[in-house]
C-alpha cells in the first residue's frame, strides 16, 4: 500500500503539468497521423522525467515508447496514450484527457519503481485511433509482442 499512496502523490504533485499537457493537446487538434505537435509534446515531457524515449516507434512518425525500468523480473505494465483529433470536432471523444490519465499513470508508476516495486513500465503513444488504425499497425509491426 505505501507504493500505492507514493504513486498517487506523484500524480497529485503533477496535477498542473498534467492538466497543461492535456490543454495544449486540446487546443491544437491533429488528425490521424499528423499528430506532431502532440507526439513532441507528450515525448519531450517523458524524456524530462526521466524515460527513455523511442519517437517514430515502429517507423511511425507519430507513434512512441517510453520506458523505465528492468524487464528482467517483476511486472510489466504498457499505458497507452492516443492523441489524435476528428475533422472538425476536435477532441470530441477526449483524447487529449487520454493522454493525460496516460502519462500521469507512467509518472505514478515510476514513482512505485523508485519507492522499490520491482518491473518494467512502458508509456506508448498509439497515433491514428480515430480511423487510420494505429494500434493495428502497431501491432502488425510487433509493437506489442513482449507485453
């Protein structure tokens, strides 16, 4: 339990970095596989706290993994975070909050990992979920085989 409450005060201690992250998805909408802006902000982010960043996963521009961790024992848990936008609604279907809850729940992951849970977390960022089928190719190209 006390990695539980660790891992819930680090998202708490992020909240406003979190709800920025989310705004700023919000306020620039990209469709499926034009998510750029969203894509460097979400990785740059990571990177900052310390993950290892992977951008253009799976030779997608837009996709990323972001990892911590060892594979070598304990758990291993995949968050994934969708960014894209529809035609003009914009994040109608909130995945800028997707985003968000997906990041927060690396950050408070890590914060287990440094409080002394044994494992592996990977954040992936899955472009095109509105229509262009990203988890899809991702799977195709074997993004999701050691999870």
């Amino acid at each position: 339990l006390p990695r539980v409450t660790t891992a819930i005060s680090c998202i708490d201690d992020h909240k406003e970095e979190l709800r920025s992250l989310s705004d700023e998805i919000w306020r620039n909408p990209e469709l499926n596989f034009q998510e750029y802006k969203a894509h460097k902000l979400l990785t740059d982010f990571l990177e900052s706290k310390g993950f290892q960043v992977e951008r253009g996963y799976c030779s997608l521009p837009t996709a990323f993994k972001a990892e911590l961790g060892s594979k070598d024992n304990g758990v291993s848990v995949c968050v994934i975070c969708e960014y894209d936008a529809l035609p003009e609604i914009g994040h109608a279907c909130g995945h800028n909050l997707i985003a968000e809850a997906g990041i927060a729940a690396g950050l408070g992951l890590q914060a287990a990992l440094n409080a002394g849970l044994i494992g592996h977390v990977t954040v992936m960022g899955t472009p095109a979920e509105e229509g262009g089928g990203g988890k899809v190719k991702l799977l195709e190209r074997g993004a999701f085989q050691c999870y």
